[in-house]
C-alpha cells in the first residue's frame, strides 16, 4: 500500500510539474494581463465613483456571494455607489491568479481596502474569486465571490 501511494503521489508530482512548465499562449498571456488590469480598473472606478465604468465591468448578470451568505447584484451595487453606502476610498492589489478557458476566465487574489461603511471607516483583508466572461469583445464579471481575512 505504502508503494503504491508513493507511485501515485510521484505520478502526480511530475505531472504538476509538467503543467508548470507548459508555455502560455500569448493570447492567453494577453487575457491574464487584461483581466488583472481590470481588477486595478475596478479599484480605481470604485474609489472615483465613476459609474459608467464600474457599470462597463461588471455584467449586467453580475451576482456576488459574500462570506455571511449574502447576495449581491449589479443593481445593489451600482445603488451603493450612488448613496455612499459602501464607499472604497483606498486599496491595495495583491497578486492576482487568472485562469483563461477560451471565453471565460476566473481570477482570484487579495486585496487589502478601507471603506466607509454606513458612516464608519474599515479597514479589511479580502480573499476573492471573479468569474469573467469575455462579451463583445471585452471582459465582464458575472460572478464573484469573497471572504474577509482580516
């Protein structure tokens, strides 16, 4: 039995090992540097309140799921930009890992942000998950997923 789990985990290491060593396509190289400048786009968008954009990057299907359970949508969003319910007003990109499947995309990463949230500053550490989708052209998110770290 001990061998035969050697045999497999070795199998399994050389092969992860394989994959890290495949090259990327340089359309795919070139999807992973859009999607990530997106993210810094999306920050920036959040923090100037510019709506249009922040409307531009997310699809208007957008759903995201927070770490209570709650769900969000493209409306609920754009809604508290607009009143200054949850205003982003800094925030730091950690590094971002973005995976392409043809016309969809997931990136996950950190961010660290402080927001004002009904009248009261916060200062948080995230762990997020986005699912992109490429429309018309361009990147959207369609769906999102985070939890507080910190």
């Amino acid at each position: 039995m001990k061998r035969s789990m050697a045999l497999i985990l070795s199998f399994w290491s050389l092969a992860v090992a394989a994959l890290a060593d495949t090259p990327v396509p340089p359309s795919t190289q070139a999807a992973v540097e859009e999607i990530r400048q997106l993210g810094k786009e999306m920050g920036d968008a959040m923090v100037a309140l510019d709506i249009d954009k922040i409307d531009q990057i997310f699809g208007d299907d957008w759903v995201s799921v927070g770490s209570s359970g709650g769900v969000s949508t493209k409306r609920m969003l754009l809604n508290d930009v607009k009143t200054g319910k949850k205003r982003l007003t800094w925030f730091e990109l950690r590094p971002i890992d973005v995976q392409v499947f043809g016309e969809v995309a997931i990136a996950q990463g950190n961010v660290a942000e402080k927001r004002f949230v009904d009248g009261r500053e916060i200062y948080m550490e995230l762990v997020y998950a986005d699912i992109l989708k490429k429309r018309d052209g361009r990147w959207v998110v369609v769906q999102s997923m985070g939890a507080k770290v910190r």
